[in-house]
C-alpha cells in the first residue's frame, strides 16, 4: 500500500487519466534493470526513480570521468573517479528516498548477463557498446523479459520495445558487424531518448496507453523531426527466430 507520504509525493501523476492507487502500487512493486548509469541511464534511472518504480537494478563496472559530464547528470564533478554506481545511487536516493537501488558493478557478458536480469519486470538498454547489447539482448530474449532500446548520436537518437516474440529482437535489426566504437553524444539528445525509453517502461508496466512494439523511432534533434520505421522479426535471426508464442 502506498503511504500517505507517497500518495502526496505522486499526486499530480494519480491525476492521470487511468492512473490510479492500483497503477501506483503496481510501480511500487516493480523491478527495473537498467543497464548503463550514463548518458541514457541518468534520465531513465531519474525518471523511473522519481515516478516511484519501487526496485531499480542499476548495472555499471565504470568510474565517473570528467569527459561524462556533459551528459551523464546523475553524476558531477565532486563524484569524479567514484564509480558510476556509487554515485548514481547517491543522487537517486536524493530524489526518491521511498526506493530500494541494487547497485550492480560488473561488465555484462554472456556468463552473467541472465543471472543479472532475471527477476526484472522489463530491462532499460542504456549501453553504449554494441557488444554489451547484443549480449544483454540475447538474455532478455531467452528470458523472455522486455528490453526498451535506446541509442544516440551526436544530435540523433532511437528508441524502441522489443519483446519476442511480439516484436523483432535487435539483432533483427541491428547488425553485429556495425561499429563498435564512441560515437558523438550531446546530453540533450540523450535527455529525450532516456525521457522516452523511462516513458516506454511506465506505460508497460502500468499498461496504459501503447509502447513502441514494431516500430523504431528516429529522432532527428538539428532538424527536430521524429520518424518512424516499421520492424519485423527476421525469421533467420540467430537469437529470436526460432522463438514461438
């Protein structure tokens, strides 16, 4: 049950057409893992926090550098060299006091990547290496736990939800092959791409309105337009095409 601290805390979200105690208390109860304290996870794990998802499993082997600051805003100068989980955690507990965070500081790789998700309700890809996603996307497919893919570049940025098999994965999509190397990252444009992959998982876990199934969003920041794009599974995907419902 939701105490009357938070019940004050959240009202201007139970204004919400269909938002309720019962959607709150649902949130309440509910684990995110969210891989990546950066430049996407710093507006997802904010947002999540502050809208009261209940269990946020944070996922990070780094240390804050002076070179993530421009767009990794749960953390500052005051954290530099403090690893990025530590310091996350710091600011998330700032805006919510009501949540439990699971601090995880380790590299995802393809031994530990189920044991690490399992038990999530849905998983928030905040990565910013290709190698890393693909083995987190594996084990959300085999799992069967919805992942909401995130990506930027320099003004531009993606977003979608990927659940097979209702959707595509993202080796569906996205080829193992592309390069796996820093690309260019403006803070803003990470804002909007993080603000809608925790918008993506709100409306999941509550089940109002429609999430981003077979559709990738691209977002154009220099030209300030949205496209998007259908998806459909690749019947030969190595990871998801001998999926059935």
């Amino acid at each position: 049950m939701l105490t009357p601290d938070e019940r004050e805390r959240y009202q201007r979200q139970l204004l919400i057409k269909d938002w309720d105690n019962e959607k709150q208390e649902i949130l309440k109860k509910s684990t995110v893992f969210v891989a990546g304290a950066g430049g996407l996870g710093s507006p997802v794990l904010s947002y999540l926090a502050a809208a009261g998802v209940g269990t946020l499993r944070m996922c990070d082997f780094d240390r804050v550098d002076i070179s993530n600051l421009n767009r990794q805003i749960l953390h500052g100068t005051g954290t530099l060299g403090s690893l990025k989980t530590d310091s996350a955690a710091e600011t998330l507990h700032r805006i919510n006091e009501h949540i439990a965070i699971e601090k995880i500081t380790r590299r995802i790789t393809a031994e530990n990547a189920a044991d690490l998700i399992a038990g999530s309700d849905c998983i928030a890809d905040c990565l910013d290496s290709l190698e890393a996603r693909m083995v987190l996307n594996r084990a959300a497919v085999e799992l069967r736990i919805p992942m909401i893919h995130g990506g930027i570049n320099g003004f531009r940025g993606q977003c979608t939800f990927l659940h097979p098999p209702e959707t595509p994965c993202l080796a569906c999509f996205i080829s193992q092959k592309d390069r796996n190397e820093p690309s260019p990252a403006l803070g803003a444009a990470a804002g909007v791409i993080g603000s809608l992959q925790a918008m993506e998982i709100l409306k999941y876990l509550t089940g109002l309105g429609e999430t981003m199934k077979n559709r990738l969003m691209l977002f154009d920041g220099l030209l300030m337009r949205n496209e998007f794009i259908a998806l459909k599974r690749n019947p030969d995907c190595p990871v998801c095409g001998g999926l059935s419902g």
